[in-house]
C-alpha cells in the first residue's frame, strides 16, 4: 500500500540552499520553501552526484553514480539505458509524469514517464566542446553566461511560469478522483523549474528585493590573496567567467539577479503549493523540494558550478507531508537517495537489482539510522583537467583530484571551507580515513581514463578535436515552444 496516494517532486536547477530562508539565510526572500520546511523534514547535508545538470540528473533518475551510469557530461545524457525510478513506478502500478526540464537526451526516448510536457532535454548534441579534456585546452572562448544580466524577462523565467501552471492542471486532475481512486491510482509529478539557472535574468520587482550595493560580497577573493587549489586555477584559466564580468558593478548584479531568481523560483513553487492546499489534496501529497546542484557565484573567483565546494555540490532537500516528522537530519544524503525515496512513498517494492544501488528511503530517515553515512560527488565534465572526487562523513569533506593533491575541510569547525587540513601532520589519519571512504566507492585512476575514453570517442565522431570545440556553444539549453 501506497504511504501517499501522490508525490509533487519539485527540482529547481542550481540553487545553493545556502541562498534560502530555511537554511538559516535570513537575507534571502524564500517564504514559502520555507513554509515547507517548517512542516517537514530538511536534509541540511545534502548534495549532489556530479555539480553539472546532465550528469546529476542521470544519477537522479538512475539511482546510480556517475562512473556506473557513464553520462560524464553536458553530451552524454541520459536515454533510458539503465532503469530509472519512473521505470519502476510504471511497472509497479503508479503514475509518473512529467513537466518541464528533465534534461535527458531526448523525448523520443522511454525513460518512463507517461506523458512529458514542455520536456527540456539536451540541445541537438549537447555541450560536445566541454567533451574536449584529454588533454584540456589552454583556454576556452566562454559559454556566455552573462550575455544577458539583471532586470527583464526571459524565456527561462515563461517557462518556469508555464512549468507551474502545468503542476496545478496535474493537481486540478487529480482532485478530480476521490480519495479511495487516488489511493488506487497512486501518481507522482515531476516538476522541473530552470530558475536560478542562467541567464541571470529576472522579473524587476524580484531584482528590487536585492540592492546592488548590499548583496553579500563572495569569499575567498583571489584579488585579495587567496591562492586556489592548482586544479581549480586550471579551471579557472579554461573558462575565465569572472574576467568576462569586467568590474565589481557587474558582479554585483550577477549576484542580485541570481538571488532574485531564488525568489522567483520560490514564488512559483508557492503558486503550486497554494493549489495544493486549495484542492483539499495536502492530507495524501508527498512534497520533495531539490535542485540538481547549486552554484558558486563568484565565490573564490568562480561562476556557475562544477566544483567540489559545497557552493556547487550542496543541495535543497525538503520533505513534507502527512506523517512526516518535522526535523532537520545532519546526515549526508545525496540525489540518489531520490529512487528508493519515491519507490516507498508510492507503495512500489524495488527490483532485486535495486538492492545494490547507493541510496535509501529518506522517510523516517534520522542520523541514528545510519551513523557514519557517506555522500559522495564527482566532476568528469568541462573546464576539469583531471577527474575530481568528493566524499564526507560526519564533520570532515574530503576532495580528490587526480594528479593533484587533495583538500581536506572540517566542516564543523569550518563550514565555508575556507582551511584546507590535507597537509597538517593532526590530520593525517583523517586523510587516509577519508580516503578508504572513497575507494571504497570507486577507483579515481579508472574512472578518470574511462570518463576520458567516452568523451574521447565521441570527440572522434564529431569529426576531432578541433570541430568538437566549436559545438553545443549556444548558451542555455532553450526551452521548449510547446505549451502544456
């Protein structure tokens, strides 16, 4: 039997929840993610499988990490190729449904869910450039993230509206059926909003929530001393995002726009929650909040994402619904924990084969349930000269970039990462403790060179490495033209 008759599975797409109310944040306007927050469960050490979209939505879908699915990378995208927890629901008698960005490789493709509207999926061949990195070019002319910055109206911000409006028509059909069909007929939405994701571009009056002159400065400045970890100043070289901004005026907008956007997304997903209350079907709804990754905005001079820091690697995630205790868990959790989560909440009993995959329900998860739980990311994709690994436990954060040393942050003592501990002779024990966890999960070396032989191979079918880098440089994946 179904624990909830239907589950709203809302996703945003590079929110740092850091930038929210219900994270202690009392400068950011996210009043009705934190109403959600206040009547449920929220996972303050969550994070994602990979800090980039195509990538963590896999493991999202998969249940699986990165290295087992292989979608490296903005290219590589998931088609339905190993089953995902909409496969199982299908199978198991319940409804899955989408609306907005999925980012998968394509519509035609089963990945399980019956119907898709306004499906946001990878652009032609997707991001092939960032495909290049055996060995990584010098420098990269740029994917425009800020071609377009502060006040207006974006595509992104109409399709997040439209996004919205088709997650109140899927309620709307299902406060049609009465209680004892839904429960027969038990149904998830997947809704996925683009927003904070750039452009950043947004409405005027959510710009207005943030003065220019008083957003908070980023950390870590390299303009005023900080010295980046090598693999991250490689990084840096490749795309140099923060040269494109030009002045601190500038940075200062992009920071504005991204926090307007936050609230944006927040007045979207409130709509949708209204309808919720509105329809009468609160009593039988699993609510899930998350987003794919988040974003570093112009934290040790780094745009966008695709680090290990927990600017990109950190993710909202938020439970409520009837039954769902009220608490904050400390326990690491990652996007895989998303399958068997929405699999128990459905009533759906996992396949044999699910039982090897890394994650597990988060309903009536605590930290004494799994004590000594690891979360585990990694980054294979553009601008990364090597592969780059992450794994935490309890209060430490452990990175490993391969060919590069390793950062080592208490987080307890140091929550923004600002004191690497890999060198000091106190915490060498933890270092090694730190990574056993990792090898326990994978082997860095072989991961790197058969992430590296993938993007290779497809680099060859797109006629080398000198027509790969001038493909899938369009900026943000468009929106669909349909209407729900």
């Amino acid at each position: 039997m179904p624990r909830f008759s239907n589950v709203l599975l809302l996703c945003s797409d590079e929110h740092d929840p850091r930038h929210s109310g219900f994270m202690g944040n009392t400068g950011v306007h996210t009043p009705w993610m934190d109403r959600l927050a206040a009547h449920g469960a929220v996972f303050t050490q969550a994070y994602t499988p990979s800090p980039i979209c195509v990538p963590a939505r896999a493991s999202l879908a998969t249940g699986r990490w990165v290295h087992d699915h292989r979608c490296w990378d903005n290219a590589i995208a998931y088609a339905g190729h190993q089953p995902s927890w909409a496969h199982r629901l299908r199978a198991g008698g319940a409804g899955a449904q989408s609306i907005g960005k999925l980012h998968y490789r394509s519509a035609e493709d089963d990945t399980g869910f019956d119907p898709q509207l306004e499906a946001m999926h990878l652009a032609g061949d997707g991001q092939v450039w960032g495909c290049v990195r055996d060995p990584l070019p010098e420098r990269s002319d740029g994917a425009g993230l800020f071609r377009q910055l502060g006040a207006g109206e974006s595509d992104y911000n109409r399709f997040d509206r439209r996004v919205a409006d088709g997650a109140i028509g899927w309620l709307e059909a299902r406060a049609r059926l009465d209680a004892a069909q839904r429960a027969r007929q038990p149904a998830l939405l997947f809704a996925g909003f683009v927003a904070p994701h750039f452009p950043l571009v947004v409405p005027q009056s959510y710009l207005d929530l943030y003065p220019t002159a008083s957003v908070p400065w980023p950390k870590l400045r390299p303009e005023t001393g900080y010295q980046r970890h090598p693999w991250v100043q490689r990084q840096a070289e490749f795309n140099h995002l923060d040269a494109q901004l030009e002045n601190d005026g500038r940075r200062r907008l992009a920071i504005a726009s991204y926090l307007g956007l936050v609230s944006f997304i927040d007045a979207q997903i409130g709509r949708v929650l209204q309808a919720l209350e509105a329809l009468g079907l609160a009593d039988d709804t699993l609510v899930i909040y998350t987003s794919d990754h988040g974003d570093n905005l112009g934290a040790r001079g780094m745009w966008n994402k695709s680090l290990l820091y927990r600017e990109s690697t950190a993710v909202p995630m938020v439970l409520a619904g009837p039954g769902v205790a009220q608490r904050r868990c400390d326990t690491p959790c990652t996007l895989v924990d998303v399958f068997p989560t929405v699999l128990d909440a459905l009533g759906v009993a996992p396949h044999a084969q699910d039982q090897a995959l890394p994650g597990r329900s988060l309903l009536g998860f605590t930290e004494t349930d799994a004590p000594g739980r690891v979360a585990f990311s990694e980054y294979h994709a553009v601008g990364s000269p090597t592969g780059a690994f992450m794994v935490t436990q309890g209060r430490y954060k452990y990175h490993h970039y391969v060919g590069y040393a390793p950062e080592l942050f208490d987080l307890q003592d140091d929550p923004e990462e600002t004191r690497d501990l890999h060198a000091l002779p106190s915490h060498r024990d933890v270092c090694t403790h730190m990574e056993r966890l990792l090898r326990a999960i994978v082997d860095p070396l072989a991961a790197d060179r058969l992430a590296k032989d993938d993007q290779n191979a497809l680099v060859a079918r797109h006629g080398g490495r000198e027509l790969a880098l001038t493909k899938g440089k369009g900026g943000a994946t468009p929106v669909p033209r349909g209407r729900p």
